[in-house]
C-alpha cells in the first residue's frame, strides 16, 4: 500500500483571499452540512461538485470543490447556485441566506427575526476588513492575532457585531488597532480586586499616577464610551469618589478576542459591552473572581504539567480588578462592576523560550493567505513528507498536554484555534505551545471535590463540569475545533496526504493511550466514534448563550478501519 504521503499532488491551496459575497456563502454552506443537510443526508458529492438539498425548503444547492474531506470540511470555490428541472441561477449570498432562515424556520417551527440582520452584519464586517486593511507591521505575533478577516468558518455570523456607539475600526484587531487605555482615579474604597500574584496589580498601578487616595483602574476606551453616561458613574464623577484622567500612557493592541489587549508585557482582558458573534462580552462578576481562584486552584496542576510537558505552558490570570461603587439600594451595582471589570493575564515573556515566535493557532489555521503566519507561508516549498514531520512535531507538543489535564488532573482546558498560540523558531518549525484564556477552564468534581467544596457555590458551579461534558468539550476544542483545521491547511497544501494526517495524530493519541493504559474514552475515540461538533448554526437561531450550544456528530477519520481505506484510494 502507497501512502498519500508519498504522492505529491497538486496543492489547491488559494494564493488569494475570496470576496466578501463568496466568504459568507461558503460560511452558510459549511453550517448547513455540519448541522442540518449533512445529518439528514440530503447532500451528496459528485465530480468535483457539492449538492446540498434543503428538504423543507424544496431547494438544491451546489458549489463546486476545490477539495474534499475525510470529516465533511471540504473546501469550496466560487458561487453557489440553486439548481432546478432543466436550469440552474446563481444565488445571492442574501438569497443564499433567505433559504437558510425559511429552511430553519420549517424545521423548528420558530422564527428568529435576528438573524439576516446577523448575517448582513458579519457581510459587511469582512467587506470592511477586506477593502481598508492596513498593512501588517512588523510584528509576526501581533499580525497573527489580527489576521481572521473572515471568522469561524463553521458559524453563520463570524463577523456580526452591534454595539449602541463606538466606531468597530478604532478597536478592532483585523483594522491592527491599537489605542490608549482610558483611566479612571478611583477613591481606594471602592475598588474591588483579588491578586493570586501581587505582581500583576502593581502591573496595572505601574500604568500611570493618581492621586493619593485613589487607585488607578485602567478601562477600555470603547467601554467608558458605552457607559460613560451611567447615572452612578456620572454621580461617582460629581462626587469625586471617581477622577476621568482621560486617554494616558503606551498603546495597546487589539488581539483576536478584540476586548483581550496586549501591552506593558501583559494582556488586559476587559469587559466590552458589545455583541460579537452570540454574545455580549463582558466579565460577569463569577468571571472576575473566577480567574483569579482558578489561578490559585491551579497553582499545584499547572506546576505538575509544567513538569510532564516543559514544551507547554498556561497563561495564568492572576488578578482581576473593577469599580465597586453602591447604587440605589445601597448594594454594589452590577453593571458597573462587570462593565469596568478587568482580568489580568500574564505576558508572553514569561514563558516564550528565547528566539521564538508565538503565532496564534487561528491564523496558522487559516483556509486562506492573510497573514505570514499562515501555514502556506511557513511550510512554502516543503514537500509531504517535511509536511508530516512539522504535523508531528506540533501535536507532540499540543495533545499531550490537554490529555494529562484532563485525565490525570481533572481539568477540562479548551484549547480552541483561538485560545491556543504556537512558538517557532526562526525556520517555522514547532517549538512550543501557550495555553490562554481560563474563563473555559473547568474542574471535573470527580477529581476535585476538596478544592471545590471549599469554594462558595456560585464560584464552584460556574467553574464544574461532569465527566462526559468535559471530554465532549475537549475532543471538540482540540480534534474538531483545532486540530481538524489544521489538517484541512495541510491537506490543501498537499491533497493526497490527508489520511497521513490524521494517521499522525492517530499515532499521537496512541503513544498517550499506551502509556497511561487507554483510558475509555480515549479507547472510543481511536476506535472512531463520531466526533463532537458545536451547533454554532442552531444555537445561534435558537438564540441560546455558548454555554448551551449542543453538539452535532460527525464522522471520525481516527479509527484504523477508516484511515486504512482512506490509504488505499
């Protein structure tokens, strides 16, 4: 048997980026095969081309491919048309979208008058982004955080953003912004933060002078601008318990998360009351305190996995801090103290080995050429088999570790594209892998009970969860989040070695497995169970928080039945 890896055919990778119209059509398309046509198997693929029927609806799609996918990924190119007896037209993406709602609509039996709106507002963001992109600078990191000019390519509104004031181009990472904190002198007293690190407040009090009496709470300049009006802190201003120093000190810059910030050697992730994508995104006040007592919980794991995987690392969140002030009823108000609620996140300094570069995953990742940090860039003019050795090298860094958390520690990581950064070296090649982002960092109570029985329950629940739910959150961050994009780079650069792919990280799971005696449920997913996928499409209609997104299964390429006749084609 000849493996893909030892034919080099003919890269279908695209040395362009697509049109805003193209982009969110193939979005919508990606959607409905994970989660309504796909499933219901009313989509077929044949010479080159995709068929994808709405059966509510009485409408066949088609687009052609520029390749397929062993997990239902394929990649598509141009158009999409809706076919007919003896005729075919090519479909607006606001058509496109109109068969979306109406097929929806028939199978829930709801309606969501939000969602065109959502739609159109996530077109125009990636038309923005696409005709007044400035150019990268010379950061090779920052330019990957500020690469995902198109969005999560498996949900309907990547790019859909509203808030009630504030210009998306002074903030936003794809415009590369980068701005100056507002800061706030707030009379000590009314100040509410929690250290795990008394380094990361002096962080922020290091930020700028204020007056004795007072603390320095840095806020971004979007947020004052969002609540600046708020009656309590208009009234705080009058009364002087709150001093507006205005826009002070070095600029930061937007990273992916956009509300996230990277400077003065840190990131600051602050509240922002904006929708982007699902949902509004501020710091809810179990989130603040939250960071701040997984940090410490964590202290002894994180230690331990520091020691298992060196090559790995956890950017802790040390400290939160935020405006404490009482409204009507005297007890504190709720909206400030999320709304100017800010979590402290250790830099990149700490742990970024000497002479490597760290490149978020997402833009690694990505289906399309946006930035040096893509994988067609970093692997330009390596061959198949230089292709499968980087892909081993990376997820012998990257599994392991999510492994031994999850399975030896009890904590569930969610190491998605975007919560995850990948060091190299001066050749591109993997060196080491950051971990970020502990707002979906989750203890399974099976392994923690003492440290969360000493917790008050509305910070234990938040931060739980059971055993199963952790692992369908992990196989779906890691394997179909995360790593199954990376195999459709790969593959698009090297389109007879998919199956190689996945074989490697096959073979990575099962160097774990062997050595900590194949627990079940890594057991099933090298068998091939399907694997589990996030509704982004369904929950978005259904209006739900991420939190109760449901999973769709799709098909595994893991099991060795799988990959064997994958082989022999």
């Amino acid at each position: 048997m000849t493996s893909p890896a030892d034919t080099d055919l003919r890269s279908v990778a695209p040395t362009e980026l697509p049109t805003a119209d193209h982009a969110v059509a193939h979005t919508l398309l990606n959607c409905l095969l994970r989660e309504v046509s796909g499933p219901e198997h009313q989509s077929a693929v044949a010479d080159g081309v995709l068929h994808l029927r709405l059966p509510r609806r009485g409408v066949t799609l088609r687009v052609a491919l520029r390749r397929t996918s062993l997990v239902g990924a394929h990649r598509f190119t141009g158009p999409v048309f809706q076919e007919g007896p003896g005729e075919e037209r090519e479909l607006t993406w606001q058509e496109l979208a109109g068969h979306v709602e109406a097929e929806l609509t028939l199978r829930t039996g709801v309606t969501n008058e939000e969602f065109l709106t959502q739609v159109a507002s996530s077109r125009a963001g990636v038309a923005h982004g696409l005709d007044r992109r400035p150019a990268a600078g010379p950061d090779r990191y920052l330019e990957s955080e500020q690469a995902l000019v198109f969005g999560h390519r498996f949900h309907p509104a990547p790019k859909s953003r509203y808030a009630e004031r504030g210009s998306w181009d002074d903030y936003a990472p794809e415009a590369r912004a980068a701005f100056r904190l507002r800061h706030l002198a707030v009379r000590s007293e009314y100040i509410a933060q929690d250290t795990a690190d008394p380094g990361a407040l002096t962080l922020l009090d290091s930020l700028g002078e204020v007056p004795e009496g007072y603390t320095l709470l840095p806020a971004h300049p979007w947020q004052y601008e969002l609540l600046h009006d708020h009656p309590g802190l208009t009234a705080a201003i009058g009364r002087g318990d709150v001093i507006d120093l205005g826009e002070r000190g070095e600029d930061f810059t937007a990273t992916a998360s956009v509300r996230t910030l990277h400077g003065a050697g840190a990131f600051l992730k602050f509240s922002l009351n904006v929708r982007i994508t699902n949902c509004l995104r501020k710091n809810a006040a179990y989130e603040l305190t939250g960071a701040v007592t997984l940090t410490r919980l964590l202290a002894e794991p994180f230690a331990r996995l520091a020691e298992q995987h060196p090559e790995a690392a956890m950017l802790r969140e040390p400290a939160f801090r935020t405006l404490a002030l009482p409204g009507p009823d005297g007890k504190v108000d709720v909206s400030l103290f999320e709304g100017f609620g800010l979590i402290v996140r250790e830099g990149l300094e700490r742990h970024l080995k000497p002479g490597t570069t760290a490149l978020l995953a997402a833009a690694v990742a990505d289906e399309y050429p946006t930035s040096s940090a893509q994988l067609g860039s970093l692997l330009s003019g390596s061959g198949p088999a230089e292709a499968l050795e980087w892909w081993g090298a990376y997820l012998r860094l990257a599994v392991p570790p999510v492994l031994s958390a999850y399975f030896e520690h009890g904590v569930v990581l969610e190491p998605h594209l975007q919560n995850v950064l990948l060091g190299v070296d001066a050749a591109g090649h993997p060196v080491q892998v950051l971990y970020r982002d502990l707002e979906g960092t989750k203890l399974l109570p099976e392994q923690n009970a003492a440290l969360l029985a000493a917790l008050p329950p509305e910070v234990a629940g938040p931060m739980t969860y059971d055993a199963q739910r952790g692992w369908d959150r992990v196989v779906y961050c890691l394997v179909v989040n995360h790593l199954s994009e990376f195999v459709s780079a790969l593959a698009d650069l090297h389109p007879g070695s998919e199956a190689a792919f996945w074989a490697e990280l096959r073979s990575v799971l099962g160097e774990y497995a062997d050595a900590h005696g194949c627990p079940p449920r890594l057991a099933a997913l090298l068998a091939g169970v399907p694997l589990p996928a996030k509704a982004n499409l369904m929950t978005r209609w259904a209006r739900k928080a991420d939190r109760e997104a449901g999973y769709v299964p799709l098909p595994s390429p893991l099991g060795e039945s799988v990959l064997a006749l994958s082989w022999s084609v």
